[in-house]
C-alpha cells in the first residue's frame, strides 16, 4: 500500500481491497462505506482532527497509489492535487457539496480526473412552494419581505448583494444565504445591519469561511450557523452515497448519469444502485459516455 508523505491518522476499512479510495473526513452514515467495501475498495478515512486539511495533508493521503479521492468543499483541490492523483493512478475525486468553487474543473480535465458532485435532493416530504416570475432582480429586492439566495458562486453572483441592493431592500426585510459567502458583501452587510436595525439576516455561509467579517458576529440581527442548512440526517447521509458512488462509477468504468437531477434511484437502500457516476459536472470534458435512464 502507498507511503505517505508524512504520518496522517486513518482508519481502515477492508484492508485487502483491490482498489484504494481516500476520503478525507469522515461522513454521515454507513451506507456509502458499505458500498465501496462490498466493492472491493479498501476504504482509508482520514481521522485528523483538523477542520480543514492543508494540500500537504492531502498529498500525504493520496500518496504513491490512490484510485479516488472523497473530499470537502473546504479544501483547495487545483493543478498540484489533480496532478498527484493522476501519479498515483487515480481517475475520480468527488466534492461532499452541491457547489464545487473549491475545485479547478479544468485542471481536473488536464489530467483526465473525473469532478463528482451532490446535486439538489428532491425534498423528503415537504410541501413545494408556489411562485411568479420577477422581471428583474431589481424587482424581487424591492417586493420582497423574505430574499432567500442560491446561486452558484462565479464571476456574475460575486457580491451580488452589494450595497446598492441592500439600499433598495425594505427596510424590516429578511436576507437568507444558503448559497455561497461571497454572492454577499459581507463588510457592506455589517454596515447595513448597524444603519437598520429592523432588517434581520439569517447566513450559512460566509465570505471568507471559516472566519466573519468583523463585527458580524456581535450583530443581535444576524443568526448565523456554520454551513449546515442540508444538515438533516437523511440529506447528509444521501450525500455521503452520492459521493462514494461518483468515485466508485469512475473506478468501476461505469458512464456518467444521464439526469444528475434525478438521482433517487441511487438513494434507495433496498436496491442495488444503478451501474453509473451519480453527478459528473465535467464528464463531457474528459470523454465519459452518458448512461440511458
């Protein structure tokens, strides 16, 4: 088995497994540990008792032979990591999260190392809501008692909340982020929380996670929770299956789900999962053929 770099705590599952797959913390449930086992993945859980792992950490983990990798939306994963799995043999990592801004997609496609993520989970129960369409987002802020943001995070959505938007917004309204820190302007945020006192926010995330801008967190009208808005047990632990069934499909050779929109099938725990990589965001770029629903 590979060297590491550097001494990093695991635990071991499967020892003799054919296939080596690192993940770098532990996740919610024992479902997606079973199904790589049952697959003959020898399973390595990073048990550091870091929040967040360095690249260092990381490239010790994957060290001279590492078929996938499972990782966090805190890690920095570009050219250096990419380019260290591929050394090692490896061909899949995937993001325990929706979003993947940690990740440089395109150096994942120079070095042919398939990007998985965990779509949107149809809810478990709950009622949908209605809406109407708005013809600006000009309009939405100005109408709006309660915003709820969640967009992904690229160059159009950084600080799309800025303080020209916080200006137009009532004054007694409520700003939700669900999304990503930065699709806010957290130093202009603080200042509007001070200049009005009526309006309330409700932040997951933050701008520079996972640290606050200053003065944020002594605001009485501002809740803030250390990004865990998907935190209910089943959502987690669908995340966790999600997540391993993307490494093991790549590991497997198996095509890219046609609808990652549609990934229940893959969340039934008393069926066998379907021979495919649940959510690929970067499947075309390096070649892998779409499954039929």
């Amino acid at each position: 088995m590979a060297a590491a770099n550097k001494p990093i705590s695991i635990e071991v599952w499967n020892p003799s497994g054919k296939y080596r797959v690192v993940s770098t913390k532990s996740m919610p449930g024992s479902r997606w540990i079973r199904l790589l086992t049952e697959n003959d993945c020898r399973l390595e859980i990073c048990t550091e008792p870091k929040t967040i792992l360095s690249v260092e950490d990381i490239l010790a983990l994957i060290g001279n032979r590492c078929d996938g990798v499972i990782g966090q939306l805190t890690e920095d994963w570009g050219e250096v990591l990419f380019s260290a799995l591929k050394r090692a043999g490896g061909t899949a990592f995937s993001n325990m999260a929706v979003g993947y801004n940690n990740v440089d997609v395109e150096a994942a496609n120079r070095n042919g190392i398939a990007v998985g993520n965990t779509p949107f989970l149809k809810a478990n129960g709950e009622k949908p809501v209605t809406w109407k369409r708005a013809a600006t987002m000009e309009d939405v802020l100005r109408e709006a008692d309660v915003i709820s943001l969640h967009p992904v995070l690229d160059k159009t959505t950084y600080h799309l909340i800025n303080p020209e938007r916080l200006a137009i917004m009532k004054k007694e309204a409520i700003l939700v982020n669900a999304s990503r820190g930065p699709v806010i302007d957290e130093v202009a945020l603080v200042e509007h929380l001070k200049a009005n006192p009526m309006f309330r926010v409700g932040l997951d995330v933050f701008e520079d996670e996972p640290y606050m801008k200053p003065g944020l967190a002594e605001m009485k009208n501002a809740v803030v929770v250390p990004h865990i808005a998907s935190a209910s047990k089943w959502t987690r632990e669908g995340m966790a299956t999600l997540t391993a069934l993307n490494v093991l499909g790549r590991i497997k050779g198996y095509p890219a789900w046609g609808n990652p929109n549609l990934v229940e099938p893959f969340l039934n725990e008393n069926a066998t999962p379907p021979p495919a990589c649940p959510s690929i965001v970067n499947a075309k770029q390096i070649g892998l053929p779409s499954a039929k629903l």
